[in-house]
C-alpha cells in the first residue's frame, strides 16, 4: 500500500513550501495539489493555480512524485495544457503523476460564462481531452478535430520524459469514465459515492471497485497493470482524526484491492479540519508499517 497527500494551494508558498518539503521527509510515496480555480467555499480564496504550486514544489524536493488532483476540462485546453505537462514533467525530472477528471459543476464550471454541461456532455468533453491530451504528449504534430476541443499542427516537442508520455491517473465512477480509465490509464482514482454515513461510503467504494475490475476486464489488461487511488477523505469522517482510524481505513481499502490510499494536510477549519500532530504520528508510526 502506497500513501499520498493532498496539499491544498490556499496558503502562500511561504507556508506551503515547508508542507512539500515535510512529505517528501516523512515519505509519502506522493503529493498532490488541487486543480481549480476556485473551489467550494474556498473560492473566496486565497488560491493559487496548480501549475506553478507543483512546479515551485519539484523545486524542494527530489524524490516525490508530484501531481494533480485531479486536472479539470472546465478551464484547461489539451494544447495549452500538453505544454505544462511537458514542462512540468521536465522540472520535476520525470516525477509528474497527471490526475485527470471530467470537471466539476461548481465555480470552475460557470466561471468563463458558459453554462454547466449534462452529465453526458461532461463525459463525452472528458473523453475529448483525455483522447486529445493523451495524443498530443505521445506525437510531435497533432491536428484533432472534436466537438469540445480542436488541434491544428500542434506541436509537443521535445515531449515527456516519461515515456511514452506521464501516466494518467483517471477519475472515473461511471461506466464510460471506467471505459476510459481501463483504455488510458496508469491509475484510476475515486472519491466514492457521495454519503453522510460511513458505511454506507464505504459500500459504495466497494461497489465501484467491482466496477473498475470489469472495465479492466472488457478492456482486455491485466488487473496489476492498473494502480487503484483512493480519496479517503471523500468519507464522512475525515482520515486523519487519529492514527488508529488512519490506519484502520488504510487497511480497508486494501482488502478491497486498491494499491494507494490519499489524505489530505489538516487544515484549521473548513474543509479537512484537523491536527497536524495527528498526521506526523501517521507518518512517524504508520507509514513504517505499511512498508
């Protein structure tokens, strides 16, 4: 079982900074940051982009993979965006982990001036991007044309350093999304169903689970070839209200065949309150076990 964390872009690099630094020293096997530009209540900011948050982190540390979660359609464009990608993963020296997901129907949706989408149109925009993204960071010239998003001889040299490209690690809860994840993707990451009860949350992750194996399946891979990421802190009860109860979602989510398991850093209030003495006994007294 690997452990990540999330590192939310809402405090100046000042205050961050020493966050990814901290993660990479306590070991987790990766980071990630928020791809919005303006999320839930916290769009009354502050907020900063995710781009130069992981390109200022890869600066302080050598040895994390470093990622998104998840980038959304809402607002990136797979050209503009293949360059970032290609960017990134260069400064990080080949570190990049790229969560993609479908867009959400908040503030990222509404912001430009155009309406939120249906939740077919959201799938068939997502399979757009993931089909344009994933060609335009495996070939030199690329010219694409969809209902969504367009290429005309685009470019991409020198391309990733990863090769064939950074691996994708896809949002996906519904059949389609699951489709793509089983044809694209290095990773497939869920949140779960959305409960107020815990078990009714931890029902729902085991039913997509099962659905991630058959996507698997008719897609013709081999289960192992597909790592499974699980957003812990989409549960009722935030992961880190202890190290017991940590430890004991981590075990969980393992029995239901995922690899990874994700938390978040604790904030003070809001969204993933929590103690930050709780997450360094995670990482001093849990993680160790988990190797």
């Amino acid at each position: 079982m690997r452990v990540g964390i999330v590192i939310l872009p809402d405090e100046p690099w000042s205050v961050t900074s020493r966050r990814w630094r901290q993660a990479e020293e306590w070991g987790f096997d990766h980071a990630w940051t928020y791809d919005h530009l303006g999320w839930r209540d916290l769009v009354e900011g502050p907020w900063f982009d995710a781009v130069p948050t992981l390109t200022a982190a890869s600066s302080v540390t050598s040895r994390i993979p470093l990622g998104t979660l998840v980038a959304s359609p809402n607002f990136r464009h797979p050209v503009h965006f293949a360059r970032e990608v290609t960017a990134l993963d260069d400064i990080s020296a080949g570190r990049l982990l790229l969560g993609v997901g479908a867009g959400g129907l908040g503030f990222d949706a509404t912001v430009l001036g155009a309406g939120p989408l249906s939740p077919r149109a959201r799938v068939d925009r997502y399979a757009e991007f993931v089909e344009l993204l994933d060609l335009l960071l495996r070939t030199d010239r690329v010219t694409w044309q969809g209902r969504y998003f367009q290429a005309v001889d685009a470019r991409s040299t020198p391309g990733c350093r990863q090769r064939p490209r950074v691996p994708f690690v896809l949002a996906a809860n519904g059949p389609r999304s699951l489709d793509l994840v089983a044809r694209y993707g290095a990773g497939w990451v869920t949140t779960g169903t959305v409960f107020d009860d815990q078990a009714a949350w931890w029902a729902s992750v085991a039913q997509l689970a099962r659905r991630c194996d058959a996507a698997v399946d008719r897609a013709g891979r081999d289960r192992d070839d597909l790592r499974r990421y699980l957003s812990l802190d989409s549960a009722p009860v935030f992961s880190l209200t202890s190290a017991d109860f940590f430890a004991d979602a981590v075990g969980r989510a393992a029995a239901l065949g995922f690899t990874d398991v994700i938390t978040h850093w604790p904030r003070r209030s809001s969204w993933y309150a929590g103690d930050e003495r709780v997450l360094a006994e995670v990482a001093t007294d849990v993680l160790p076990s988990l190797r």
